[in-house]
C-alpha cells in the first residue's frame, strides 16, 4: 500500500498540520509519498516517516489543479491511499480529489484507521463522533490538526520534482495578504484568546505579551474581528477558524454557542471572566472569575518567573 500526502508550505517552510499529515500516514503503514507544493526545505518530512518527496514548483493555490496533480502522483507510485491536513486549503482540496479519483472520504479524522479500516471523527461541531468506513479501492482522509501525535522517526526521503498538471483555474487571486505573525494561528499548540471583555483595541498589548511569553498564538471573538480591534484571520468560532491547541486561553469571552464551535476541540481550556454566570464557564477545564486586568498581569507575572520559552 502506497499513501500520497499533500504538503502545504508557507514562508519558506513546511506547514506543522503537513508534518502531522506525513507522520499519521507513516503511522498506517506502507510507503509514503509526499508530494510538496511550494519551495521550502523538505528534510522535515522524511524524518517523520516521508519515504519519497516530490516537490511541485506551484505557488499559487488552484485546487483543481492540485488534486490532479495529486492524482498524477498517485498513478506513478501504485497509490491507493490520500491523507491532507484537514484545514482551509485540504477542505478545498478534498472533495474535489474525492470526487475525481472516485475514491471514499473520510474529513477531519482524528484518529487511525482501526483494524477494520473503520476511521474516527468529529461530528456535529465537535459534539460527538462517528465511526467511519470507506468501502471504495481508493480513499481521501483528510486529518484534523493537532489530533495526531507527530512520531519521529529519523530518516531522510530521496527527493524529486515533477511538474503541476494543467487545469482550468477554477480561483482567480485578487490578493494576498500575509499574516503577519510569526505563529500562525493554525500552527499553535497554545493560543491566548481575547473578546469584548478587553474594552478596545488599546489593551490588546498584555494578551500578546502573554502569548508571546508562552510561546503561544493570538486569537479574538468574532465580535472583536467585526469591530476591527483584531484582523480578521485570528477570529475562530463556528465562522472563522476552528482549532484544536493543546491550551486555549479564553480572556473576555462569554463563550456563545458559535465561538464553542471552532475551540471545544482544545485539549486544555482555561477561561478568565469577571461574569461567574459566563456559559463559557460549563466549558473549561480551569475557571478564574475576576476581572482580566487584575488576572492577565498576575499570569504573565509568572509567566516570566517559569521562563515557558527557554
């Protein structure tokens, strides 16, 4: 059995959702391939578990064209098997690989297959679980970030390019703009999140003070985003981005429904509110009522004193 695996670059560097892409399809056995679009250093991905890397020079990101170009790969190597991070370009890219490979799809996996071939996901916006089973010869499973634990395995992957097959442009690109934070939000295991509770804009420095101390991302409410006190890419919730970070520090939010939605999936959540009645509360694995103002600072206090980047 062979595993093709799309690997998403940006900055000059492999995306760690790629990396957790490569290693879950290490974990499943059999030869892996991943075929990398992007210019960035690949040594990462035979170490954990990449037995070939072919490097694909597209930058700009058209779905269609990289799913036949996925599939291209697949017929030269013998493969029957495509693993993709599940998140902003792999939810593109899926279905649509899905649909022309006429292969089965399991999205958002976090788990690996069972015995059975029988693959776990989340449901429902993280409420619940399904237990799925692909029965067609070809299968897409596309893996939930942060839900795989990534295992080294210290070998390196001959390497190879090969051309992006042509296709219609089924995306025009208007415009780009870079994050420009040196942790993307998707990439954190830690993230330090703040809402409507900070007052304004003006007070966001003692949140990015603390994540910058814990090594963490920043992340805001939709309501904060909509205000335009943070950009648009750190909103998460049921409508922005969903994560799934080892912590989620919540400052300020209330915790509706819809912002539960992209942050229930974190594996620790700590809430700061000066509301004890906060249905955020009912959530969190750690609660502290009192005002952020007071908290933050104590935090970030002690923050320092433990040294989290050293």
């Amino acid at each position: 059995m062979s595993t093709i695996v799309y690997v998403n670059t940006n900055k000059g560097n492999v995306n760690k959702a790629s990396l957790e892409a490569v290693s879950y399809a290490a974990q499943m056995g059999g030869e892996v391939i991943a075929v990398q679009f992007g210019d960035a250093d690949s040594s990462e991905l035979g170490n954990y578990g990449a037995d070939k890397v072919v490097k694909v020079a597209l930058n700009e990101f058209q779905p269609d064209q990289i799913s036949k170009t996925l599939q291209k790969a697949a017929d030269e190597n013998g493969a029957d098997t495509f693993v993709l991070s599940h998140d902003f370009s792999g939810k593109a890219i899926a279905p649509i690989l899905s649909a022309q490979a006429d292969a089965g799809l399991v999205s958002g996996a976090v788990a690996l297959p069972s015995g059975d071939g029988t693959i776990k996901k989340a449901v429902f916006s993280g409420k619940a679980f399904a237990h799925m089973k692909i029965n067609t010869p070809k299968r897409v499973i596309s893996v939930l970030p942060n839900s795989i634990e990534k295992k080294e395995v210290g070998k390196s992957a001959a390497e190879s390019s090969m051309d992006a097959v042509a296709a219609s442009a089924s995306l025009t690109v208007k415009e780009q703009k870079m994050e420009s934070t040196d942790l993307p939000l998707t990439e954190g295991e830690k993230v330090v999140s703040a809402g409507r509770g900070l007052k304004g804009p003006e007070n966001w420095g003692m949140i990015e003070e603390l994540a910058k101390e814990l090594g963490a991302a920043t992340a805001c409410s939709r309501p904060v985003s909509d205000m335009d006190w943070r950009p648009h890419h750190e909103h998460v919730g049921q409508t922005g981005v969903a994560i799934r970070p080892n912590l989620y520090i919540a400052v300020g939010i209330s915790g509706a429904i819809q912002h539960l939605a992209g942050v229930n999936q974190s594996k620790v959540i700590v809430v700061i509110n000066n509301d004890p009645e906060a249905p955020f509360f009912k959530s969190a694995d750690y609660g502290i009522v009192g005002d952020a103002f007071e908290v933050v600072p104590k935090l970030l206090e002690k923050a320092k004193e433990m040294s989290f980047n050293d």
